[in-house]
C-alpha cells in the first residue's frame, strides 16, 4: 500500500491485523502495530480489538493488556477478546 502510495486508515489496519492473526504471523501483526502507533491509531478501539485478538492468538498477553488499557473507551468486543483469550490459554482462575 505504501509503495503505491495509499495510505492507510484505520479499516485497512483492522483487516491486516486480522488476516496476520489468522495466518499465526505474528512479526507481521507486530510490523502493522508499529505503523499504527506512528499514524495514531492505536486509540482507535476497533483498531485496537483486531491487535488485542493478534496478540492474545500469538500467546503475547503483556502486548495485548498494554493495547486494552490505551483504548480510551474499551467496548464489549474489546473487553471479550481480553477475556476469552486470557481463559482459552488457562488464565480464567
């Protein structure tokens, strides 16, 4: 997309994260993370569901709980995926 010129918005980053968390590739996700935080994105609470689920799915919970407490206003989905994720890899006691 850079390369063509186009720039990102906050949609396309939620589906890259998306398809990084499907694919296990998490140096990718991390890669698109660190693009985000350059744009300001990083508050943007769907933007920040897609990155809390890439890195709960790659076994990363201290960047995923780092994610959950930036998101100014976490709503259901942000407060489930930090949730379900932390009880799917034992952590629900």
């Amino acid at each position: 997309m850079l390369s063509a010129g186009i720039q990102p918005t906050p949609h396309s980053f939620t589906s890259a994260l998306t398809a990084s968390a499907d694919l296990a590739a998490l140096s990718i996700g991390q890669q698109l993370y660190s693009q985000l935080i350059k744009r300001g994105f990083e508050i943007n609470t769907h933007v920040g569901n897609s990155a809390i689920c890439m890195f709960i799915r790659s076994s990363s919970f201290y960047d995923s709980r780092r994610i959950f407490v930036v998101i100014p206003r976490p709503d259901l989905i942000t407060w489930n995926s930090i949730l379900t994720g932390y009880a799917q890899h034992g952590y629900g006691d």
